[in-house]
C-alpha cells in the first residue's frame, strides 16, 4: 500500500483504476484498444480493482484528518482574534 504524499496517493489511485480497466479506453482510436467488458476483465485487472478501493479509503482516511485538523485551526484562531480584539 501506498504510504507517501496526498499527490503520489491520487496517482497511485489512477494506475490501479487503469489496472482495472486493463489500460484500455472507453472510446479508443482504431489503433488503441478498448476497457474489457464487466466480466471480462483478468484477475490482475480485478486484483488492481481492489487495490484501488483500498487506497481510495487510505484517501479518505487521510483528507478526513486534514479536514478535521484544519476546522481546528480555523476555530482557534477565530478564538485567537476574538479575544485580541476585546484586549
């Protein structure tokens, strides 16, 4: 599993997704070849699948935290400001 930054964590997320669709297109060029249809699609495909799942819930996990940790500096330092502001 991937463990670097938010950034490398998206690209990471968009390979696998690409390993699930077997690096294929939804409207390819003539020379290009298409996404297998559900039930079509190799173990490795089906594999990367659930690996992109695992690491779209480590993203979320992650902006979760940054969320929550931004709101609390937000708070504090609207707190901060209110009370310099009464001093």
């Amino acid at each position: 599993m991937y463990t670097g930054d938010l950034a490398g964590l998206v690209d990471m997320i968009q390979f696998r997704i690409g390993g699930w669709q077997e690096f294929g297109y939804e409207n390819p060029m003539p020379d290009c070849k298409a996404i297998p249809p559900l039930g079509q699609r190799s173990a490795a495909a089906v594999t990367a699948g659930h690996d992109a799942v695992e690491e779209i819930d480590k993203l979320l996990a992650r902006l979760y935290k940054l969320r929550e940790q931004l709101v609390d500096e937000l708070r504090e330092n609207a707190d901060i400001r209110m009370n310099g502001a009464r001093a």
